[in-house]
C-alpha cells in the first residue's frame, strides 16, 4: 500500500517538473531575455537589419551595443510593438513584444563584433547575445536594375545611404595670398541632393587668425546649381572675415559639420501615425567634412617708427566743438578714422596739445560694420583737454600712417591744423598773457585744501559704536536674517516635492492654455482649439491630483477626486466637460457656437474644481 502511493507521488513529481521544464521555464526565460539578430555575412556597401526583440512590454532603459565604427547607421532604432491573443477552450492569452531596428551599412572588410545590448525588463536587468558579423566583397550595383522608388521634393526613402556626392561642402577664400593683418572673406557653401533640415558646426578658436562670422539670415534660400551634370541645391552656410596676426603659410583646418536629413519612412502604418502620434518621416544624422585650406600670409615692410597699425584703405579728419573758448573751460577735439580694413586693431592717433593744456584719455566710438572686404565704417576718438591761459593757440595736424593693401605701400594721411581762441577765464586775472593770481585747483596728491563752510561737530568719545542705536540697529539686522532664512528654506523644501509644486501651478497653466485657446477661438481655428482645450482639462486634472500622463483616464480621475472628498457633482461636471470637448469637435452646425460653448464648460469644469479643492483644503 505504501509502495504504490510512492509510485502515485513520484509519477506526479516527475509530470510536474516535465511540464516545467518544457512548458513554464521557457516561458519565463524567453519574458526574461533581449534576441538579437542580424545576418551572418554581409558585403560592404550592402544595407542590412539589426534588431532586438524583447517578450515584454515592461522595458525601460533599452540600449544597444557599441556599433562599430566600420557600421554605418543608415537609421535606428525604430521601435515597433507586436501583440496576439489567443482562445483555446474558452480561455484567452496574449502577449507582447517589442523590437527595436537599425539599418546599418558595412563600409569595411573584416570580422567585427557587437557587444550585448542592456535593458530592464520587467525590473530586472538583462542582456542579449552577442553577434559577430563577417563583411567580405563589394554590394552589386542595382543600377541596371529597378530603382528604389523615392520620395518627392529630394526626400528619400528611409535606410537609403547618404555619400559624400549626395551632400558636401565646398571652402573657398577669396585671396590665397595677402599681407599680415589684411582680410580673408572665408566662405562655406552647402551642396546637396537630399533633404537637409538643419546642419551645425563652428570655426574653432585660431591663434593665428583673428577671426569674425559675417551674420547671414537664418532661413536659408537655396538655389539650383549644376555641378559635373547634377542639379544640386546650392547655399552659402556661412562666412568669415579673417584678419592673419602671423606669416608665413597659415593653415584653417577641417571643420566637422552635423547634419540632419529627412527620409520617408516606408514602414509607419499611416493609421497608427494619424492616432498614435506617429510619423511617416526620420532623421538621419550626418557628418559632413569640410576641406581645410592653406593661405600665404606675406609680412609688412619694415615699419614707420609711428604706423597705426591699420592695414586697409583709411581717411581721418579732427573737429573742435568751439574754437573759442575761455580758461579754465574744456574743449573737445574729435579725431574720426574712417574706411575698409582691420579696424578693431588700430592705435589711437597722437594729438600734440599745447604744454598750457591739461589733456585727459580719450574716449572710443566705435560705428563699423562686418563687410566681405573687412570691417567698414569709423573710429571716433574724443580728446578732452582744459585750456589754463588766455591766448591764441595752434594744434598741429595729426598724422596717420597704415599700409595701402592695394598700393602695397605705407601711405601717411594728415588732418588740417586746427586754431584755438582762448579768452580770459572768470575769476582770475590776466597781464600780458599771465596770470597774477593762480586759480584754487584740489591736486591729486596727498595734500588737499582745508574745508570751509560749516562743519559737524560731536563730544570726544560719542561714537555710534556700541550706542543703544548700534545695539537695536544689530538686532534688527539678526531678526531680518533669521527671517529670510525661515522663508528661503521653507522655500526650497516647497521645490523639492514635484507633486506639490505641480498641484500650486496647475491653475496657472490651465488659465494659460485657454487664454491660448481663447485665441485659437476668435481666429477660427476649430483644431488647434479643441486640441489646447483638451491639453487644458488633462493637464490640469493631472497637475492637480499628480497624476502621471500615462495614468490619465477618466476612472483614475473620478478615484482621485472622490478622495479628495469632492462632490459627485463637481466631479461629473468636470468628466462632462471632457466628453463635451470631444464631442463638439466633431458636431455639426455652428463651429464658432460649438467651440464657444466648448469653452465655457471647460472654464466652468476646471473653477468649480479649483474652488472645491481649495474649500476643502482650508
């Protein structure tokens, strides 16, 4: 008898541990698990698919591999999601899972590895196998053969590989050869096949150089331009005015730009685009290198003991504000250098004022503009300058000496001699061109004229240290710390709870959105309307009761408020200004009545919740 209820339970043990190990431990590894696939061997040039397949539509943190650098990604990761259901013998199973592609390129021959792709799956941490590829032989051109359909206005379908005559820079300098200090017009100018959104890349900082970008319009025009048959799309990126600080033969490097290009992509199921979101387009990254460029910088001649340093084409002129003036009142000369070349780098012109003149720094205006030919327009330098006796005064003429860039010489330009009255000063008197009585002047030195007029006086010994105002005045002070201390704390402890931050702006936002919406409404603009309506209600609801997007619903809502002890009332008035929302936005008739009317529930729904909400709260 024993022996056959041994048999019985053995029989059972072992059916149990058979129906787990080939029907439940499966199960469980595959849900536990990343599948990664792609072929075996490939030939460079040829596209193929990479892709990894989780059981699981718990997956957070996904990320694959280290591509290598011999894989070019032509697109990826698109994620897509399969679902089935089953009923056997009236009972139903699903499943899910997720995949996630890239179209890669092989640009080289050899063995190469991916590493595991990481993921959490169902909040454990797995990885996937590991996949090596061999790439051997050249892809066959299919261009005898039928052409991969493409999609209009230059956009190309998705996965379909960029090369260097599809979309390339072009470098140009407008002299290859100038002298130190003359200006470089460097220009980069894009040539393209493909739908090319955007593109980043910047001059690095150049010791050698000293450089400025000439602003140019940030929506681009392209032009048609045909280049060894093909009809490119041409435009200037950018441009740079390069001023050389050395010689000898100068060299701007390669610079690195970041290009995004849209593809159509084949495989979104235009239903699930139009509901979920979803798009027909992707963008592809793309690095494009412009060449470098070597130039030939030629020093200047042997210099004049007084060059200004300009190298370019120059006039200058000098202007008085008065020419007659009394002593002791100041006079300003104006000295202005104006025309094309390195203006930022000039020196300020020497003025040889009288030695009865007390001469103060100039003051600098500056007014050019950045041109192909360098900077363009004029330096004005103010000398301010103090006449201290009558007389008749001369100011010899200022000299400025630059070099010529297209003489290729020194050139020296004078102003006009300029004349200057000065009649006898207030206060002091004059004899044969002298002053009898020297004028009281504070000097900046370490010995000052007494002070006159009337003067504070306090006891020896009376300070404001210590004193009963010092002590109320110190108090004062520690009370307003301590105060600003509570209020500041209290406010960073405020900011540190999300959830309770998001619930103090939720009206904010809401009011933000239909005033938004409000103007959609008076345009005529029932979409965008209706659609910034909806993100008002939702939006404010999920602010509100920190609920997260994902979790939105009108259940969890109706849950969350009735919480809140909020009146079933309120409640269904908030729920029917949704239903109305969505409602009327497909409802015949008047379209600027329905969205009025639409809009006044919505107002209604969010007031009467925030009322509730905050009566409830005191």
């Amino acid at each position: 008898m024993k022996r056959d209820i041994y048999h019985k339970v053995e029989g059972w043990v072992k059916l149990f541990l058979s129906f787990y190990l080939f029907t439940l431990l499966p199960l469980s590894l595959t849900a536990q698990s990343i599948t990664g696939s792609a072929p075996a061997q490939v030939a460079v040039g040829e596209q193929f698919r990479l892709t990894y397949t989780i059981n699981s539509d718990d997956v957070d943190g996904f990320r694959a591999g280290t591509i290598p650098n011999e894989f070019e990604v032509l697109m990826g990761p698109s994620t897509s999601r399969q679902s089935s259901f089953q009923m056997i013998n009236g009972r139903t199973s699903s499943s899910t899972s997720i995949t996630y592609t890239y179209i890669l390129s092989a640009t080289s021959n050899g063995t190469f590895t991916i590493p595991p792709a990481r993921a959490t799956v169902n909040g454990k941490h797995v990885t996937s196998n590991v996949l090596r590829i061999k790439v051997s032989g050249q892809a066959q051109s299919n261009s005898g053969g039928q052409r991969q359909q493409q999609a209009p206005s230059g956009v190309r379908n998705a996965g379909t590989p960029i090369s260097g005559s599809d979309l390339f820079i072009k470098v140009s300098a407008n002299k290859s050869r100038v002298h130190e200090q003359e200006p470089i017009l460097l220009t980069y100018k894009v040539y393209t096949l493909v739908e090319l959104t955007s593109l980043n890349g910047k001059m690095p900082d150049l010791k050698s150089f000293y450089s400025q970008e000439i602003p140019l319009p940030q929506q681009k025009k392209f032009t048609v331009e045909n280049v060894n048959g093909r009809p490119y799309r041409t435009v200037t990126w950018s441009q740079y005015v390069m001023f050389p600080q050395m010689t000898g033969k100068l060299e701007i490097p390669p610079i690195t730009f970041e290009g995004m290009v849209v593809q159509a992509n084949q495989n979104v199921d235009p239903f699930e685009a139009f509901f979920n979101g979803g798009s027909g387009y992707v963008e592809v990254k793309k690095q494009i290198k412009a060449p470098g460029l070597t130039v030939e910088v030629l020093p200047l001649p042997e210099r004049p003991a007084n060059f200004s340093g300009g190298v370019g084409r120059f006039n200058i002129k000098a202007t008085l504000d008065s020419h007659e003036v009394k002593a002791n009142d100041p006079v300003t000369l104006k000295v202005t250098v104006s025309g094309v070349g390195n203006m930022k780098l000039l020196k300020e012109p020497v003025v040889s004022f009288p030695q009865d003149f007390d001469k103060y720094d100039a003051k600098q205006n500056e007014k050019t503009k950045l041109t192909p030919n360098g900077l363009e327009g004029s330096v004005t330098y103010e000398f301010l300058a103090v006449p201290r006796h009558q007389g008749t005064y001369d100011i010899p003429p200022i000299e400025f000496v630059y070099y010529d860039t297209q003489e290729n010489a020194y050139r020296t330009i004078k102003t006009e001699p300029l004349k200057l009255n000065v009649a006898k000063g207030s206060g002091s008197g004059r004899s044969g061109g002298y002053s009898e009585q020297q004028e009281i002047e504070q000097l900046n030195n370490d010995i000052h004229f007494i002070k006159t007029g009337d003067a504070r006086q306090h006891q020896t010994g009376d300070y404001f240290f210590g004193s009963t105002g010092y002590w109320i005045a110190l108090a004062l002070l520690l009370l307003t710390f301590i105060s600003l201390f509570v209020i500041f704390r209290q406010r960073a402890i405020d900011n540190a709870n999300i959830g309770k931050m998001r619930g103090k702006k939720a009206n904010k936002v809401a009011v933000k959105r239909l005033k938004k919406a409000d103007k959609l409404m008076k345009a005529n603009k029932p979409n965008e309307f209706y659609d910034e309506v909806l993100r008002a209600l939702w939006g404010y609801v999920g602010d509100k009761l920190n609920i997260p997007v994902e979790q939105l619903s009108r259940d969890n809502i109706t849950q969350r408020l009735s919480e809140r002890n909020v009146d079933e009332a309120t409640i269904g008035q908030f729920i029917g200004a949704l239903d109305e929302c969505e409602f009327e936005r497909y409802a015949p008739g008047d379209a600027k009545g329905n969205m009025s009317k639409t809009y006044n529930a919505a107002v209604t729904a969010i007031t009467h919740i925030d009322g509730k909400i905050k009566k409830l709260k005191n």
